[in-house]
C-alpha cells in the first residue's frame, strides 16, 4: 500500500480530484485517507468498486464513485 502514497486521484474524465496521502487499515477495510485540491481531507473505502485502474507510470488512481468524497 506505501507505493499508493502521493498518486493523483483523478475521475471517470480524468479530473484531477486531489492525492493519496495515506492507507489506513480500518474496521471494514483499508481507507485511502484523500486531501483535495481544496486541500480538505477525506477517507474513502479502498475497494474495487470505488477505485479502478492504477497507472503507477503516470502517478494516477481512478476513483469510480465521487461521491464517496462528500
């Protein structure tokens, strides 16, 4: 999980939303704790059906469903 720290969390469009700062291990799960561009913090569940493809080359994780960010 350490190599998923300062990737760029961007959407569907490929709008960056903000960084990975942190994965935590949760309750139910691990949580990527996310600081957005407008630098407020978020935890949102690290699974597959919030977050898709990771390109390690381009920095880039794809989150599926914004509104776990809310």
């Amino acid at each position: 999980m350490e190599d998923l720290k300062g990737l760029e969390v961007i959407d569907r469009e490929g709008k960056a939303l903000g960084h990975i700062v942190a994965v935590t291990e949760g309750g139910g799960g691990n949580l990527a704790e996310i600081k957005l561009l407008s630098g407020a913090m978020r935890l949102a569940p690290f699974r597959n059906e919030f977050f898709g493809d990771v390109n390690l080359e381009k920095g880039q994780i794809m989150l599926l469903e914004n509104w776990v960010l809310e």
